[in-house]
C-alpha cells in the first residue's frame, strides 16, 4: 500500500506511517497540503499527517488542507513524542527543528541554552541533516535519528513527559468509513451570528453525543467567517449521528458540512 508523510526519513510522522503501510514503500513530502493533494489526486492510497499535539495544540495546515481538499480519515494513530538534542558536539550555536518540536522543548531550551538561535525548519528529520553537515547546528528530533557523526546529547528534553501527537490516516474519498468509534466532520456555516455555534453544536448535545475537539479556522473567504472542526465520539453509521448531521445541514444551508469519515484509534508505541 503506497503511502506518503512529510519527510525526509526519520520523522515522527514517519514513524506513524510505519503503521500505516505495513512493510510497503513510504514516499515523502514537504509540506502536509502536498500530502493531502497527492491522496486526493488518486497518487497515493494512503497519506500520514499529524492533526494535533497534546501540548501545542492543533496543526493549522492539516486543518485548512482537510477542508481544501475532500479525502476521507481512515485512521487515528496517536504516538508519544520523545525529543532528543542531536549534534556532532556540544559546541554549537543554532537549535533548529520544527517549529512545533521547538515549542514543545521550550523550557528546556531556554534553561539550558538561553542564547542560541533557534531555527525552525521543515521537519525534525531535516533539522539532524542539518545538523550532520554543519557542527554549529544542533537538532531536534527522535534519538533514533543520531549516528553517522550524530550524537545525543540529551533525551527526553520536551517540557512534558506525556507528549503525544495525533496524526490521521488519509485515504481517496470513495474509500470513507460509516464503521468507527470516532468520527470527523468540516462545518462551513457560510454565516455569523449570535448564538451560531451554540446552534451547531446543539444537535450533538441534544442526542447524547461527545464532543472530543471543536476547533474553528478562517475560510478565506472574508474576515470574521469560519470553517468549524467537530469531532464526535460516535461512528457514522449510528441514527443518533445521522439524525445530528442532518439538523447540522439544515443549519449550514447556505454552506456546507464534509463528512470525513468514522475511524478507530490506534496507539503506536516508540
């Protein structure tokens, strides 16, 4: 099954995907809308990009490519974070990582190191390339990724010990699941007024369903106008969930609603 993630190797959406393509060839990309592009277009059966992190919260570009583009969400892998300063010697002057990955290290960074500069770059991966080549930079990334004149300096260096990113497996949209434990849904109301998002969420109170993340990104369209993230704990195929979307449509008529699809989540260790 051929799959992509953001690259290069090494990465911990790598990592996740790992998961995902069972044995078979991993492809990269740079950016998480390249990701989504290339499933949507059919070149890909699965893509792998993170959606959200326990301490820094959600991956704007995976959100605003979700609503761009339509795939369907086939699988939740949540993975711990395990940050580790790479070099080729403590002597160096520049910590580059994601910028993501340097947010999640920032008490650290800032106790051990107060006057380095701090370089965000693609990818952790990318960050120990970088590293490999120059000796006055140092990277942040998985402690696998040290060898070939890389050393770990230090592990376990993110402010919490409980870090964790979700990442959500992609597949073409004819592929969309009504089967899961948890579903995803993209709202664009196409309006704004008092009491909106009350009322969009009413329909899910009203049949007992959760809501595990509720998140809105601006359309594009104009400013003050919102496309909403709503994920529920509760599969597609359920009448409660059919019956909630339904009053959701009525609501977003002048809109729309995307089903991304129903999913299990899976817990890949390492």
């Amino acid at each position: 099954m051929a799959a992509v993630t953001l690259g290069p190797e090494g990465t911990y959406s790598h990592r996740a995907a790992t998961a995902v393509a069972n044995g078979d060839e991993i492809d990269f990309r740079q950016s998480v809308t390249a990701i989504v592009d290339a499933v949507a277009g059919g070149e890909y059966d699965r893509g792998v990009i993170p959606i959200e992190n326990s301490i820094e919260g959600s991956v704007t570009e995976s959100l605003d490519a979700l609503a761009e583009y339509d795939v369907a969400v086939v699988r939740e892998i949540v993975t711990p974070i395990k940050h580790a300063l790479l070099a080729q010697s403590p002597e160096f002057d520049t910590i580059a990582s994601h910028s993501q990955a340097l947010a999640q290290c920032r008490s650290y960074l800032e106790r051990e190191y107060p006057d380095a500069t701090l370089e965000a770059v693609a990818s952790t991966a990318q960050s120990v390339e970088f590293a490999r080549d120059d000796p006055s930079i140092a990277g942040i990334a998985h402690p696998d990724n040290g060898g070939n004149g890389i050393e770990v300096l230090a592990e376990d260096i993110q402010d919490q010990d409980s870090n964790a990113t979700r990442f959500f497996a992609l597949a073409p949209a004819e592929e969309r699941s009504k089967g899961g434990g948890k579903s995803s849904l993209v709202v664009y109301p196409n309006a704004n007024y008092p009491g909106l998002l009350l009322e969009l969420l009413q329909p899910f109170a009203n049949r007992d369903i959760n809501l595990t993340r509720v998140e809105s990104r601006p359309s594009g369209q104009r400013l003050g106008d919102y496309v909403f993230h709503v994920d529920i704990e509760a599969g597609l195929y359920e009448a409660r969930t059919k019956e909630a979307i339904e009053d959701l449509e009525k609501l977003a008529e002048k809109g729309w609603v995307r089903r991304l699809g129903s999913y299990d989540t899976e817990h890949v260790v390492g």
